[in-house]
C-alpha cells in the first residue's frame, strides 16, 4: 500500500538564535555555558540559518519532497569574481524571461505543448535541459538560463527555443 509522505519541518522567517543541537561543536558561541539547553548566540555577525525543500524521485513513491535545513557560520571574505557576477546577472535575466513567457499569450501554447512532450519522453532536452524533476515554470526557467549561459550576447531570452535539441 502506497504511503504519501508529508513534510512537517516549518521555517521562521527572522532567526536571532540558534538551537546547540544544529550548530558543530567547534563554533563559538557567546553565551557562557554553552552546554546548557535552550538558545545560543553565534559569536560571528556573518552568519545565518536557512532551509530549502527539494523534490526528489523515489522509486515506487514517485515524486517526494525533502526538506533542508543549513546554517552559514561564517562570511565570505573575499570578492565576487567577474564570473560569478555573470552568473548572477544570467540569473537575473532568466528570471525577468519566465515571467515576460509566461504571460506571452502568441508563445504560451507551444510552450506548454514542449513542455507535455518533454514530459513524456524525458530525453528530449531543450538547451541540454530535460523536464525530469521540474515543475513547468522551472523548468522553463532552466531553459532560459542553460540559452543564456551558452550564448550570453546573442541569445534571445524572451524567445522560447522552437524545438527540441537534436
């Protein structure tokens, strides 16, 4: 018999203080007694707590969802790199694309006619993306960015590729 998993991990969006249990035993805390229970602060100012749901394909389940929680102790110290800062603008621009795509009326049909028949044949890649483990704005997202990151100068991000890659 099938069972539905149900994630029941919630996250707060402000975090001051953070349990001992989720912090490693070499990070300073501020607090004296740091064996004590109850909240503890971090003695670094770059630090953060966060958490993330992923979805994860498991056999004879389907499609299962996962839930992640991290925390940063310490910041970064040096630089963005003239790479990254690409990446983040390529990042920027995927997503002003998805959303300009979606509401494009003359694109959305074929589109989502792609979008069923990259579905059900999950070896149909557009711009080396295939549909396996995205949701449809996703994975439309994914397309844009991988056109984007090949050919960053001439690629037409508010233009939907028309066929599948060969």
């Amino acid at each position: 018999m099938a069972v539905k998993l149900k994630a029941n991990v919630q996250y707060i969006n402000a975090i001051e203080t953070i349990q001992r249990k989720f912090v490693p035993k070499k990070v300073k805390v501020v607090s004296k007694d740091a064996s004590t229970a109850g909240p503890i602060v971090l003695a670094t100012n770059d630090g953060y707590m966060g958490g993330a749901q992923r979805l994860t394909w498991r056999a004879g389940y389907g499609q299962c969802s996962r839930n992640f929680v991290f925390i940063k102790t310490e910041g970064r110290s040096s630089a963005f790199t003239a790479h990254e800062l690409d990446l983040r603008l390529y990042f920027k621009r995927a997503c002003a694309a998805k959303i300009a795509l979606m509401r494009d009326l003359s694109q959305y049909s074929r589109i989502q006619t792609l979008w069923h028949a990259a579905l059900e044949d999950l070896s149909k890649r557009i711009n080396g993306v295939s549909a396996k483990g995205y949701t449809w704005p996703g994975w439309i997202m994914a397309v844009q960015y991988a056109g984007i990151y090949n050919d960053p100068e001439h690629y037409n991000e508010l233009q939907f590729p028309q066929d599948f890659d060969v």
